[in-house]
C-alpha cells in the first residue's frame, strides 16, 4: 500500500498572528518553524512514500526556507483555496495522477504527531475506508443561550477528532469532487466530508502531545515547554508506587480512574473513593519524596468532603512539574471482583491521560480478581496499586 501525507498549511492563522509576523505555521518553536516539524515527522516515517505540502499563494519564499531540509523528500507545493477544504482538493487533484492507495491528511499547526499515531491510521486503512484519530471528552460539555447554561451534554459517546486523518485516496477524492459540487457545504474536517458522503471511518487512538496549535498563547507554551526539555537533558528516572483501599457501602456507582461505573454499591471514603486515583496520586507524590495523599489532603479537613479524585492527582502532577520533573509513564491495577473493568479500560486510560498531559500510550490500566479470596474476594471493597516513573533534572 503506497502512503502520500498532504500536510495543509494554506491558511493566515488570524488567531495567532498580528501585525507582521509571518502566519503561525511558519512561526518557531523551539528555535525551528512550525511546519519544519510538521514535515519532519512524516519525512522520518518509514511508511510513508510521498509528501505533498499545500501551502499559501503569498508564502513560497517562507516554505522554501522552512522546507529546505527536505528539498528531496517533498513534491512541490500547490497553492490551496479559500476554504480549507478547497485546500485539500487541490492536493488531492494534483496527486490524481499519482493515485496513491491511501493518503493522510494533516493539519500543519499539529507539529507533535507521534510515529505511534501515524501507525495507528495507516494500520486502520486496512479494513476502513478512513480512519480518524481521536481522543475522548473529558471535559463537561454544556449548552448555552443568551450567555447561560441550558443542559449539558453526555460526553460517553463523545470523541475529540485530531489528524493525520487517513483515507483510500479514491474514495476521498470522490467525497471531496462530490462537495464541490454543492458550494454551500462547508466541512470543518476531512471525516466530516467522508461522513456526508457515506464512507466508513475507523476510529483510531489519538495523543495528547498531538494538539493543534491555534492561538499566540498555544505557540509560547509550545516554545516555552521544547526550551524546558531541551534544558533539562536526560536527569534521573525515580520510580515509586501506591496503594490505596475503599470498602463498599451503600450506593448505585462506583468512580474508579476518573470514570463512573454502575453498581450495586459505591465506595466508601471521604472524597469520592476513587481507589485508582488515590494510588496513583501517592505513586506520584513518593517520586518527588513528598508524602502521601493524607498529608496534602487531610480527611479531618472538610473542604475535601465529597471532593473529586481528580484534584489531588494534579495536586501530584503540580508538584512533580514544580521540580521541572517529567511525568514518563503510570501503571494502575486495580483488585476487585466487580465490577468489571475491561469495558471501561480505554475510558480510564483518556481521563487519566487528559489529567496528567500524557499520551494514552503513557497510562496503563490493569484488573485482577482476588481469587475468591479475602475481603476483595468476598465483594466487601476494592484495593488499587499503582506505580509512576518520572524523570527529574
């Protein structure tokens, strides 16, 4: 299967730019242009064939300096429409010729694509006609009019789409000729395009360091935090654990690793008894040396009644960034007969990512029974162990 990326780069990034700076995409981070390590990431891919980059009629002097490390390794650029979708049909009809099998197309403002990610897409085409990357809702998600609140949306079934999106190249081109046909359909994104027109799209892991960087605040952060790890070299690897246990009691929920699951009981706890959380949280706080969850939290201390889980592991999280430390990898298994947590495994692993700034691939989530044995195998609580490493200067 031969792979092209087609990296759309056309636009003026109103959002991030002012006055004469020249558009985001080729702005540095880092010390290097935006677009330079968007294209960087696909160039150093073995799976993928072909790089075709569409860029702004006013900006080739910009993406020949930004592209020049790649002068083999690219096609020349086209110049893109008014929308991005009319951007992506003009790559896509310069590339008819070539007639790819598949193609990803990728937002240039996304320059963190992990090498897992683009794997993930391209292993998906295999029995999809488009694959969409994608990470979970995390956040609550509301409606409002006149500036209040009316409802708020349930976010299970809500997903938070990324690129590269991939898709067999035919039937995106097909879709995107169709579109054309109706001008007053505007798409937000190449799944919403392959979505209209009917085409089956496989939903695929994305990455939390795949965002897309959209304002002047997103692009100092980005620059602030790639100075930071550049600084900090390789340092020390601590690793530390936690364990943590909540008895059953009456209730209709239990809240395990940030996610809520139906049951005949709930756990028991001054807060709301999220055993994984609470592992973690101490897994975290032992890298840095500095106690454990009781500590910073006092169950004597009222404020913490009732209080989500979630506030004390980016308490931890908080801490360990204060010693310019790393966050590399977490690891929970969780002890308990029921309820049954490979349903919500993959949930977990996105709110725990989502909290700690991590990529999925980052976050483990594992479960055993107890064997019958003890209180856990006698249905009377849950235990948790966890376990973090952190790099540290």
């Amino acid at each position: 299967m031969s792979v092209t990326t087609l990296i759309v780069a056309a636009g003026r990034g109103a959002r991030a730019t002012s006055g004469d700076a020249p558009p985001k995409q080729y702005r540095p981070i880092g010390g290097v242009p935006m677009i330079t390590r968007t294209i960087a990431a696909f160039a150093a891919h073995p799976r993928i064939d072909d790089i075709l980059v569409v860029i702004h009629p006013d900006d080739e002097t910009l993406y020949q300096a930004a592209s020049k490390p790649f002068s083999g390794r690219l096609r020349k650029p086209i110049a893109g429409g008014a929308r991005r979708q009319d951007s992506v049909r003009a790559g896509l009809e310069a590339l008819a010729s070539a007639a790819p099998s598949s193609v990803l197309i990728h937002d240039a403002a996304r320059p963190f694509v992990p090498a897992e990610l683009i794997d993930r897409v391209i292993d998906s085409l295999g029995t999809h006609q488009g694959a969409l990357p994608a990470l979970p809702v995390t956040d609550s998600i509301k409606r409002a009019q006149q500036g209040c609140v009316t409802s708020t949306v349930e976010r299970d079934s809500l997903w938070q789409a990324q690129t590269p999106q991939g898709f067999k190249f035919d039937a995106i081109l097909a879709a995107h000729r169709a579109a054309a046909r109706e001008p007053g359909r505007d798409f937000t994104d190449d799944s919403s395009v392959a979505e209209w027109f009917g085409l089956e799209i496989g939903l695929v892991e994305g990455a939390a360091s795949n965002r897309k960087l959209t304002t002047a605040e997103d692009l100092r952060i980005a620059d602030e935090l790639l100075q930071k790890k550049e600084a900090r070299g390789t340092g020390t690897i601590r690793v530390a654990s936690g364990y943590d246990v909540h008895a059953f009691g009456p209730g209709d929920t239990v809240t395990l690793c940030g996610v809520s699951i139906p049951h005949p009981k709930k756990l028991v706890g001054h807060s709301d008894a999220d055993v994984g959380l609470h592992a973690l949280t101490d897994a975290l706080l032992g890298t840095i040396a500095e106690g454990d969850i009781g500590v910073h939290f006092p169950p004597s201390d009222a404020r913490w009644r009732g209080a989500p889980s979630e506030l004390f592991l980016k308490h931890a999280a908080a801490k360990v960034e204060q010693r310019d430390g790393t966050i590399v990898h977490v690891d929970v298994t969780l002890l308990c007969e029921a309820p049954r947590i490979g349903p919500y495994r993959d949930q977990m692993r996105g709110r725990i990512a989502a909290m700690l700034g991590l990529e999925v691939s980052q976050v483990s989530i594992k479960a055993t029974t107890n064997e019958g044995l003890g209180f856990i195998g006698r249905g009377e609580g849950i235990a948790a162990m966890a376990t973090a490493t952190v790099s540290l200067p």
